[in-house]
C-alpha cells in the first residue's frame, strides 16, 4: 500500500469510529506534513481520496472538514481485534454482563446498585464544588500526596463520633470511593494466595477484588436480617489459615441484613482472638429508617478493624469519594495508596468538604432515608400484590436493597433474560456467589421514586415466574423417553 | 476502670488529637447514651470529669462544648501504635522521606516533582468544573461505570491526532490520573514475578508500582539526552522474559532525555520482534519547548503499546485526571479499572471536557511551555555561575527537570540531608534506581519562576559540594592508621 494511502486509511478509522465527527475540522495539510512527516503531495493525495469517498469535504479558504456521510461507515475490524493471550478476563464475564443491562437508561432498574439520581442534591452540591474550587489554595493541588484533605477527615472523625465510635481524624485516609479504599485494605494485609473471609452471598465487588489480586475466599454462610453465622466464622478460622475478612455489617449487599449490636461485640472479640483484621465495608451506614447502626468498630479493643465508608451511596453517587478509617494501618495504606493512584482529586475533597460543613447535609440525609423508606414499603406492597407468597423477602431498616427467594427450581439467570426482553434487569443471585449458588433468589433494587412502571416491572417478575413454572410442571408431567 | 472512666478516655483522645477541635460541640447527654448504649448516669460522669480536667465547658442551655485547654493535651500512646507484622512497608522509606521533605511549604522546592502552582490557570478550571457540574445530567453520576467520558475521550483522541497519532477514542479509558492507569496497565499486561523492562535511572513511582505488585525489573541503561540504550533492550530481551517494559520516551524523568524519531520506530519494531508490549509513560508530553515530539505509539503497527498520559503537568494538578491509550487492551484496562476503583469522578472528567473545549486550553500550553523554557534557561545560568563545571548537566527539550552528574565520590544523600537543614530539598539520583545507585546524580526542578530564592540556593548546593569535596580531601590527605 503506497504511504497516502495508508495515511487515507489511519484517518477513516477515525471517522469511523466518531474520534472525528461531522463538522469537525481535519488538520491542514501544512499541519498534517509537520505531524505525520510527509510530504505535501502525500497529505493532499489522502485527503483527495478522503473527499472522493465523500467522507471529507474541503471548504474555501477554511480547510479540511468532516463530511456528513452519505451511508454508514463501519470500522475497519482491525482495531477491534484482541489479543486473548494478552488480556486475561479475570473477572466474571457474568457480573459484567449484568452490569451493563442496567445502563441502559429505557431499562426499569430493579437490576440497579444505585439509588435514583433525583434523591440527590445535585446544584448544591455543584455549586460548592464551583466556589470551594475557586477558593481552594493551588499549593493544596500539588501537595496532596497526603492522608487527604484535614478539615474532610476531621469532619468524617465527628460523624463516626455521633454513631457512637471513637475514630481519630488521624487514622483516615481519604480515597476515590470506597471500593479504592476496600481494595487498599486488602493489599496491605495480604499477599496473593491468601484466604479472606466473605459472606455468602457477598457483594460482587467484594468476589471480582479477591479474584483481581489472586486471593482465595472462604465462603461464611450469612443470615438474611442478622448477618455472619458467627459459629460458622468461628470454625473456619479454626481451621483454615484466614488473613483478613471482608463482611458489610450494616444492610449487607445483597440481602440487606444488619447483625445486632451483641453479635458485632462478639464479632470483634472472635476476631481478636484469632488476631484477624475486619476489613468492614460499611458504605450504606446512613441509609438507617430507625437508629443508626454501630459498626463492628465501635466494639474494637484491638485496633484489628478497618472501616470503610463513602459518600457514593447517601449524597454524591459520582464524585468518587470514600474512606478508610484504618487505625494502626493507616500508614500503610497511606503508602500504598501514593503507590498505586498517588492522591485523591483535591477539588472534589474540597467540594464535599464544604458541603459537608452546612446543615443541610443532616436534612438531606433525613429527606432521603424518609423517601428510601417508603420506597421500600411501596415495592414490599407490590411484592406481595403480584408475587403472592411466590418468594421470601427481607425487610432491611435501612438501605434500598430486597432480596427475594424462590421456589428451589427457580432460574433467576433465566428470568434475568426473560425480564431484560421486557426492559427490566433484576440482579439475580449467582452473580452474588463465587460458586454461582443463590441460581433461585434475586436482588431488587428500591432506591427508585417507585411509579407505576416499577410496579408494572414487579407484575412482569410475576408473570414470568408463572410461565417458567408451568413449562416446568409441563417438563415434569412429560412422560420419558 | 470503670465504663464512664473509659469512655472519657475515649473521647479525651479525640480532644487530643483535634479530631474534636476547640469550640466544637460534643453530643448531648441524651445522644451519648444512645450512641454508647450507656446510662444518663454514666456519661454525665465522664463529661464531669473531663470538665473537671478543663478539657470541656458545660454553656447553660447550649451543651458541652470542646475548651480551650490550659496546658497542652497529648495524645496517648495507644492510638498510634504500630504492628510492625501486619503493616510491612513495602515501598521504600527513602523514597518517601525525600517526598515528604518537599510538602514543607517554605522549603525552596528544587527536589520538587511538580511545576509551580501559579503557572495553572485555577480560576478558570474552577469556572468550569462548577458550571459542568450544575449542567451535568445526574444519570451520567450513576451511569458512569464505563470507560470514561465521551467528550472527553474524543478530544483527548484529537490531541493525538495533532501529534500525528491515530488514536481511536474507544481504545481510550479515563483514569483517576497517570499513576492507576499505569499501574493498570501492569496489572492487565503481568502477574507477580514477572519481569518489566525499566529505564535506568528510573521514575521512583514506577519503581514502587513494581515493587508493590511483586515485579522484578530488568533494567536498561538509559542515555542523558536520547534515552533507552536499544542495544542493551535488544539483548535484555532475547536473554530474558520480559513481559512488558515501562518506558518514558519523551523528557524522561528524571533525565530530561527524549528518544529521537528513528529511535521510537526502532524500539517499536524490536518490541514487536519480541511481541513484547510498552507502558509508554508520556505525562510530560505537552510540555515542548520546540515541536511536539511524537510517541512510540505513532510508529506502533501491532497495537503493543499503551500509552498513557495526564492533565497533572499541563493543565490541572491535583484534579486526577489521566487516561491510557490501550488499542486492543482496553477492554481489559476497563474491567480491571471497574474492579480496583469502580469510575473516575464525574464532575472532574465534565469540568476538564468543558475547559478543553475552549481555545483557552492551548493559549495555556504556548504560556506554560515559554515559562518553562525561560525557567530552564535561568535555572541553567545559575548552574552555570555557582557550579562552574563541577557537574554535567542535562539540557532537554521540554519539561521542567535538570540532572545534574557530580563527580565521583559526592554523595547526593549526605547533600540532600545537609541542604534540607538549609531549608532547600533536592531529588537525590538513588531514589531513581532499584539498587540506589546514581549517587553521585541530583534531579533538579525548574518548573518554578527562578527568584533569587531559586538562585541563593543553587549557590547553596555548590557551597555544600565544595564543603563535602575539602572534607573528603582531608580525609584523603590523612595517614592511614
């Protein structure tokens, strides 16, 4: 292939793919030499059969734009190519796949892990980023390679003071979510091949961390409303060689259950004894519909649990801010930390600091656990409109997750696809379990204003329950080949 | 002790240590005792006695609030013990006291990575990123687990463009800065064990990412001005299974050294003789004092190199906001993304994309980089008048770093320790070397406006050299016993 063509090729891919729209102006040709070192011949030899095929069009005394095109263009199946030796998948195409569904936005989000955007103070919020930017020191932006900004921590410090735990501002590093800060915990207190403790079910996240840094998990079963089997927990830290845990405490994804104060004590003090750190993930601890929880922290002699929180669940889901109150391991997470990501943006601590300095952020909490709770009373009544004693359901106090359990021959993948046809993704249970268990239960999402449309999705659910049991009464009433 | 003994205890820590700050409110009697679950009784007790201490002030129908102390207050030792066992520090503690030498604000900063704050333009970014926030669609802070932002993404590919790169905007994945998208890129391209390619000298935070994902490096001499040594990679590779190599090929840190053309498209056809991929390191990119030097990825036909940049330089330091250029890894990049750290914060992708569509952006890059430039030349004169050939000095293209070759014997640690006493830091050459070698090197920063402060303490540096060289001559003059 001569060099303009070649040159002709590079720029379609990029028309192709949108990296160059309609309107957009190409580089000159004095611009295109400079860039590409080729000659003027060559550039305008491209750009000529650019415009022959109509993808390009020269305008008087202006340059290079791109045309609109007259039929499709389709990338070139080069760029798309992969390399399966190169890029291991080493996390469960499943969970992905699943992820997507709801991103679509026509999709009702049963399958969702986030609350609805309308729950949220968006223009305050923004308008405290704009002028806390504005006010913010520029030596803050390039000396932030710190624990992160003092006044956030110091305010973070107080909040865990009014849940009734005494957390220094000095123990909290600062990260870009919680999940940063879940994974830091779990690097600096194992090394790959180690065994961590986890609830079954357990969040995703949780399963895919553990799978990306080449831990193995031991699998603690989990009750719906109070959380860890402590006898179960107690044994296997007996027999196996456990290095940390990783439990959510307070309205656990998926099933939404809070273990009681006594058995957070004796959670700590298990724990204590086999001298194995508590990696708490406590990202929905203000989602409370009656008292606040306590965290198993506030029940730590130790210095053995590292509490990690976020603002991503209860006032700027998108902003990327959460925390780890780490206790004796916060220098290290520090460290790592600085290792792997360096620092958390400065504007965004800046802008939540602020916000967080007003009153308002008591009243917008209290606004959005009023409305979670009578979101979750609302899908409770057309759970048991269109389900009728079909399933089991839980009933958190918190939180706007419900977990749903099935007759055992129930197939909630298959469900999760019948549903999706419909423009309803549901989180179905395997995708909570490294064993792909849990095939009969789902987890719905009522963090929603819940409409008619939730409820008509709740119908649908129904629905396919029905059809998907009488074809298997009709499999069952066959007789055999 | 008794419970109202321990819990002000408790709280006397976090009076201590400002977690509760002079005028702050403590909680009411009636919120202490359902936060702690104890008896009006109880923490009536414990506030009486930390009033009686002087700790606290009881104000008539107000509550209790934190007093200013009378004498100061430490901190026991209990809160910031340390178990050397569970928090081994795996990252090299040189490293991180000379990075924690430059965040003293009245040090003259010449140990510096970063470039001045006051050459950014603040005020405008502030601008931007609070009006992107108040126009952003909430959707999109729920919706974001995803490669990044389109806009943005398509703009950064049409900087390529103007570099003379096809880059595709859906190879590209936004990252919370440089240093994830790096350390991404070694986690999808590597395991632990693995061998990496490495310039010598080398970033120190490309040293830390490999030594913190349990990687070995192999090392390639790296020359002042042209970089990596081809001949020394070529033979490193046939002996050696190197997995990836991380190089920076233009204005090396801490070198200067930019790779030439030819160069960069023999080191792409090596790399691919070896199917070996590059994590091309390329944050400094924009900061050309002459023509903007090209990528390896401009000469890359077989989608083996990753390049990854960054606003942290050029535009917005503290905001995080990097990405990497994958080609056909980004798929991985994306989920491996998605499992350590979920997204990248919304509203700083949006303020950063709104900012880039403004003609301003470039208008800042001429102002930046002639800054720079004049920097360079001052920094050089200063050399030049208060060393007067006592070391060789780098002279690259772009960027904001000097390096500086000492003869033999000076030892650029026992230099660091002496100027910082003077209140001056510099980057000492063994931070750049697994080994710590290049001792007798300095990595100097001129990416401040070179005041007078700048110069007295170059003058510093050359008082200090002539010190250690009159020393080490005594010493050398001296009998042996």
């Amino acid at each position: 292939m001569r060099l303009y063509q070649q040159l002709a090729q590079q720029l379609e891919v990029l028309l192709g793919d949108g990296t160059l729209a309609v309107g957009d102006r190409l580089p000159s040709i004095r611009e295109l030499c400079a860039q590409r070192k080729v000659s003027p011949a060559t550039a305008m030899r491209a750009y000529e059969q650019l415009e022959a095929r109509d993808l390009i069009e020269s305008r008087a005394r202006s340059g290079y734009y791109v045309a609109r095109p007259p039929a499709p263009v389709t990338t070139p199946a080069g760029i798309a190519r992969t390399r399966a030796r190169k890029t291991p998948v080493d996390v469960s195409d499943l969970v992905f796949e699943i992820l997507d569904s709801v991103h679509d936005r026509s999709v009702v989000p049963l399958g969702s892990a986030f609350p609805a955007p309308s729950l949220f103070p968006w223009s305050k919020l923004a308008r405290h980023l704009g002028s806390a930017a504005r006010r913010a020191d520029p030596w803050s932006s390039v000396a932030s390679v710190s624990s992160g900004h003092a006044g956030l921590r110091r305010q973070i410090a107080q909040r865990y003071l009014r849940r009734g735990v005494s957390v220094s501002a000095a123990e909290i590093v600062i990260t870009a979510g919680a999940l940063e800060a879940l994974t830091l915990c779990l690097q600096v207190l194992t090394k790959p091949g180690d065994l961590v403790g986890i609830e079954s079910p357990s969040f995703h996240g949780c399963l895919q961390a553990i799978e990306a840094l080449g831990l193995r998990a031991v699998e603690i079963p989990t009750h719906p409303s109070e959380g860890v089997d402590l006898g179960a927990l107690a044994l296997a830290l007996e027999r196996n060689d456990i290095r940390a845990c990783w439990f959510m405490s307070s309205f656990q994804n998926p099933l939404g259950a809070t273990m009681p104060d006594e058995k957070k004590a004796d959670l700590a003090t298990l724990l204590a004894h086999h001298d194995v750190a508590l990696i708490e993930d406590d990202v929905y601890a203000e989602l409370h519909f009656g008292a606040a929880p306590r965290p198993v922290k506030a029940f730590d002699t130790e210095g053995l649990v590292l509490n990690c929180g976020s603002f991503s669940k209860c006032l700027a889901p998108g902003y990327r801010l959460g925390w780890v109150a780490a206790g004796p391991f916060a220098a290290a997470i520090q460290r790592r930390k600085i290792t792997s990501s360096l620092a958390t943006s400065v504007p965004i601590q800046e802008g939540i600091a602020s916000f967080l300095q007003q009153d308002a952020y008591d009243a917008h909490l209290e606004r959005l656990r009023t409305a979670l709770a009578a979101q979750q009373t609302a899908a409770l009544r057309s759970l048991q409109q269109h389900l009728r004693g079909a399933c089991r359901v839980s009933r958190p106090d918190g939180g706007y997750f419900l977990w749903l359990e099935f007759a055992r021959e129930t197939d909630s993948l298959a469900l999760h696809a019948a549903l999706l046809q419909k423009g309803i993704s549901i989180a179905p249970g395997p995708i909570f379990s490294p064993r792909r268990e849990f095939r009969n239960c789902v987890r719905i999402n009522c963090g929603h204003p819940w409409t008619v449309d939730f409820d008509a999705a709740i119908g649908e659910l129904g629905a396919s329950l029905s059809a998907a049991a009488s074809v298997s009464d009709r499999r069952r009433a066959a007789p055999r080949r």
